[in-house]
C-alpha cells in the first residue's frame, strides 16, 4: 500500500509566517484592529496573503525544493525504503509520476490558504497595519527574503511526521522547518539588508504581524493537512504504474 503523499503545503506557506523566526527577540505586542472585518480589510488581507506567497513562491519554487528533497523524504517510509533497496531507482519513478498531479493541486488549493491568511490578517490588523506590511513585503529587502526562505527549506522534519503520522504535518515540526528555512535565508542576506529586516521586526508593525503568528500558524497546517480523496486516489495510481513499469524495465517512463 502506497502511503498517502499531500500536496506539502508548508513548504508553499513559509513565508505566511515569516517574521515568527524574524531576527527580532522582542516580544509581539497584542494586536488592536477593529471588532469584525469589513469587505474592505479583506481585500487588503487578501491582497497581502498574495503578496507573501505568490504562485511562483508557493507552487513553482515549491515543486523545485521537493524535486530536489522529495526522494529522500520518501525514503523515511521503512517500506518504501525496503522497495528502494530491492529496485534502486523506483522511488525517483514514484516521484516523477505523481510530481504534475501535486503540483495541480497545490495550485488549485492556493487561494484556499489565500483566504486563510486574509481572514486573520483581517480579524487582528487593522487597514492601516496592512498597508504597511504590503509595502514592506513589495520592497526589494523584503521580496529578497521571501524568496531566500523558500528556497532554503529543509523538509525532512515534515517528511518524518508525514511517515509517523499517517500523512500529517506536526506544529513542531513545521516550526522546526520554518525557523531553519529563516535562519538560511539571513545568511544570504547582506549586512544592511538584515538591518532593514530587524528594524521593521522591531517596529509596531512588525511586532503586530508577529502577534497573529499562531493564528497563522493554524491556518497553515489546517490548509496543508487537509486530505482529498481523488487528489490521493490519482496519486496513489500514478504510483504504482510508475512501480509497474519500473519493475518490467520501463524505469517510469
């Protein structure tokens, strides 16, 4: 039986969370918006949620860290590691088959953590707060690191929870990944760059974003581990064709 394999949304959604694992060590002030959000704050909440995980981020450098990772993150799986030893290539196959329907779906699931995102953007910022976090994020400092994060992400902490529990991704884990993904990415950052970082960490528009850091949190591991049964069924089946043909000499093709 072939493990259920997710579209492994934290890998798209670091960044939503980027300034929990900012360089800031000051504490996140309580943040103050309005009672209920208007139509208006949520198209600004949502047009931030884009703007911090763009499709390019979220799907497309998303799909190249796990082409680069995902074999070997299959292979916490002991059985599939017992298949790798019997038949060395037949889990690169696995993956080369069910890599078009993942990234379908993680793109047809992106608007999904989009709302997400701007329901709490909305509920805890006010428009004010907003507007500020977009130009931050616009800016060429904070656009850097966005991408830096992404492409600096390790997903073998994930990957251990998806084998020991049955497909689901930990808070732990997705924290461990996101503080080692933001520790990586500040290495490629230039002296300057990091300073213009922490100074808007440290300000009371980051601190405010740093406060809904739970609630993002949430969001983020609700939206990655939530299971479909056709997107699983497909993958499922495009595995174990690409099993089939591995093993009569086709190597998955």
């Amino acid at each position: 039986m072939i493990r259920r394999f997710p579209t492994f949304g934290p890998v798209a959604a670091l960044a939503a969370a980027l300034l929990v694992c900012s360089p800031s060590r000051a504490a996140p002030e309580p943040t103050t918006a309005a009672a209920a959000p208007d139509a208006e704050r949520l198209a600004r909440g949502l047009k931030l949620a884009q703007i911090v995980q763009p499709r390019e981020l979220a799907v497309d450098q998303s799909m190249r860290t796990l082409d680069r990772q995902a074999v070997e993150g299959l292979l916490a799986d002991p059985n599939i590691k017992q298949m790798e030893s019997e038949h060395p290539g037949v889990v690169a196959a696995m993956w080369k088959a069910s890599r078009p329907i993942l990234a379908e779906a993680l793109a047809g699931s992106l608007p999904d953590l989009w709302n997400g995102l701007a329901r709490v953007y909305a509920k805890h910022l006010s428009s004010t707060q907003i507007d500020e976090m977009i130009r931050f994020f616009q800016s060429p400092t904070g656009r850097k690191f966005l991408v830096e994060m992404n492409r600096n992400v390790d997903s073998r902490p994930m990957f251990r929870d998806m084998v020991r529990q049955e497909g689901q991704v930990g808070e732990k884990s997705y924290l461990e990944t996101v503080s080692g993904a933001a520790t990586a990415a500040a290495s490629a950052m230039s002296p300057a760059e990091m300073a213009e970082i922490a100074r808007f960490a440290d300000s009371p528009i980051g601190k405010a974003l740093q406060g809904v850091g739970s609630d993002v949190t949430k969001v983020i591991l609700e939206w990655s581990n939530r299971s479909d049964p056709k997107i699983d069924a497909r993958v499922e089946a495009a595995m174990v064709e690409a099993i089939q043909k591995f093993m009569n000499g086709g190597r998955g093709t």
